[in-house]
C-alpha cells in the first residue's frame, strides 16, 4: 500500500532552503485575506512598474514555473529526472492576442516539441488552442454565428497553426496534450481535436483531449468521442482533470440564464472522475489516459484498476500527471513505487506568466485544504529533518 504521507519520499529532492521557501509561500496562501491582498499588490506594483520582478521570480515563480525560457527550463527538467519524473513543458504566456503572437506562440511550441525530441524525459507537449486564435473568434464559431469573410480567414490559419503544431509531435513522436478551456468555446476545441485525431491516431496516440470532470457532460462527452474513434478507426487520448473554470462557469450561467454545467457537488465530480479513469482503464487499448489529479483517491483507485486489468506499472497507455509546485507527495511516491509520472512544468517570462502564477495562487487559496495540505506536509518534513 502505497503511503502518500511520507514527506521523506516527497520532498527527497528539496534542500531545507528550498524547503523554507515552500513553508512561507504556502503559510501565506493558506490565509485567504493575506493571500488576496499579495495578489492585488503584485499586481499594482508591476502596473506603476515597480521593480519587483526579482521577488516574483525568488518565490512564487521558482514554485510553480521551470524557467524563463526552454534553455532556462533545461535544468528542472533535470532535476525531475533524477527522481524518475518526466516533464511536460507548458508554455504558459496568457492574454495576448494578434496574428503576430499567435504565429510566435505556434512557433515556441514547436521548439518545445523539438527540445522534447532530444529527450525521454519529456514525452509530451502541451498547448491551449486560445493561444493561436482569439477568444471571441471560437466563441462566435461555437454559437452558430456566421463567420465573416476575414474571420473565416483567421479561423483557417488558426487550423492551420493546430496542424502544424499536431504534425510536429507525430514527427518526433511525441505526445500532445490539449488543454481544456470555458464550456463556451469547448464544443469548438472538441471538434478540432477529433479532427487531429481522426488524422494522427489511427495506429498509435499522440494527440489527447481533456475532460473537465466537474462538468456534467465530461463523462457523456468521453464515451462519445470513444464511439466516434471506434466508428472512424482512431484512437483516443484522453486526459482526466476535475477543472479550472468553476466561478466563472457558474456566473456566466446565471447572467446568460441557462442551466449550470458544473456538478452540483465536489461529491459528484469526484464519482464522474473515478467513473471516467474506470471507463478508460476498461477501454484502455482504444483509451490512452493520463490521470492528471491532485486528489490522492482517484490516484489510489487508478493503481487498483490498473493491477485489476493487468496493466503494468510502467505500460505508456496510462501516465499520472500533477503540476509543478504542488502535489509532491503525489508525484514522487507514485514514481518511487514504478509509475508513469509527469509533472505540468510551465515556462515563459516572469511578466508573461503572471496571469498563470496568480490563477495558481488563487486556486491553492480557494481549494479546500489545498494549501493546508501543501502547508502541513512541508511542516513535517522540516520537523522530521530537524529530529535527525
């Protein structure tokens, strides 16, 4: 039986300083007035350009991103290795929107999946379509609207960066993980993603979607893109997670006035994530699944299935993922025991990262007991060093 506890598997990586940093970083997110007011001020000192950079990069930014840059990323990549934790490069610059930067967002990803070429200790890429195509573009495209001339020419280069960015991981065998995004523009994702699908999975997996399961379609919606690629002769990859969307989901239902897609319970996204990690395991020759989770039981109840059905420890149909910066005891246990482990690693420039890093801040704040957890799982390790 796995244990999940042991802070000295989890963090056998850390040094006390680094440990030290953690425990203030998470004490402070563990305080939700402390926590929003850092936000707000963050924010406000990087508006009237104050030079706080340095202090971003010393503590919020070295927890949850790998480095400025691919080359600057190199060394966490590394130091994963070491523990048997492979990397999935995220290169998470938010907010930006024009041809140019589509174009150079495009660009980077390739570079990350050629950077990924050169190692096995980066087997997937990873990408947000809104990261090459407006916003309001899917979001028109997703509500029936007729396209105008030029955005139908938009929406066409924005295919065409998918394809590119697509046709480059099956170049250098790689996976590719496709991030999910709002309820509103997730119908038109899904329909590019089956697209790629239909076009790179007939023999083996490289291209994943992924299934918010606190929405109350997710599970319907995989059991339908199982029977498409069964109709169609493609594979599915799919990636499990519960979502990120939850406040703005729910306010947007009520202001538009229709019904609510998020579960009514955590209890209920839970039943919906453990059903979709059984439904994948139970398919898993036509399923590739990677079980991304921060939740310890849907962990546990994968390893079950898996020694249920037979599945090594180590076949690449189902991976674990958690992101960088959090869930340790997750991440290093699952790979101490033999598993398929990845850790989410964004990248990018610390101001281009801040929309990223301030989601993650209020996230851990908002999650009951995410920080808590974090919190205490750090304080025990520095009680445990201290008694040696």
């Amino acid at each position: 039986m796995m244990n999940f506890d042991d802070t000295q598997v989890a963090f056998a990586d850390k040094s006390n300083f680094d440990l030290k940093r953690m425990y203030f970083l998470f004490l402070s997110m563990n305080n939700p007035i402390i926590a929003k007011i850092g936000i707000w001020m963050t924010v406000f000192a990087l508006k009237i350009h104050l030079p706080i950079k340095w202090m971003i990069k010393k503590t919020i930014f070295t927890q949850f991103c790998g480095g400025e840059s691919l080359k600057d990323s190199q060394g966490t990549v590394e130091k994963l290795a070491e523990s048997h934790i492979r990397t999935i490069l995220d290169y998470s610059v938010e907010g930006e929107e024009s041809e140019q930067v589509f174009d150079a967002n495009r660009d980077e990803i390739i570079r990350s999946l050629e950077m990924a070429a050169t190692t096995e200790n980066i087997p997937t890429g990873v990408m947000k379509l809104t990261g090459f195509t407006a916003f309001s573009l899917l979001a028109r495209k997703q509500s029936g609207v007729a396209l105008s001339p030029s955005e139908e020419k938009r929406y066409a280069k924005f295919l065409e960066r998918v394809d590119q960015i697509c046709a480059k991981a099956v170049e250098v065998k790689k996976h590719l993980f496709i991030d999910a995004e709002e309820s509103w523009i997730q119908d038109v994702i899904d329909a590019v993603v089956y697209d790629m699908m239909m076009k790179y999975n007939q023999e083996k997996v490289y291209i994943f979607n992924t299934y918010q399961m606190y929405r109350t379609a997710s599970l319907s919606n995989l059991k339908k893109a199982h029977q498409l690629g069964l109709d169609n002769g493609f594979l599915i990859g799919a990636k499990l997670v519960r979502g990120a969307y939850m406040e703005k989901e729910r306010d947007r239902a009520e202001e538009k006035g229709y019904p609510d897609p998020i579960q009514l319970t955590k209890a209920a996204s839970d039943a919906d994530y453990d059903a979709a990690v059984a439904y994948c395991i139970e398919y898993i020759d036509d399923i590739h699944l990677c079980v991304g989770t921060h939740n310890e039981n849907s962990c546990k109840i994968t390893t079950e299935l898996m020694e249920k059905h037979g599945i090594s420890k180590t076949d690449h149909k189902v991976y674990f993922a958690q992101l960088y910066g959090m869930s340790d005891n997750l991440s290093y246990t699952l790979a101490n025991e033999g598993y398929n482990v990845a850790k989410y690693v964004p990248y990018g420039p610390v101001a281009k990262v801040l929309p990223y890093l301030m989601r993650r801040a209020e996230e851990n704040t908002s999650i009951a007991g995410q920080s808590s957890r974090e919190f205490l799982l750090v304080k025990k390790e520095i009680v445990r060093r201290r008694r040696l």
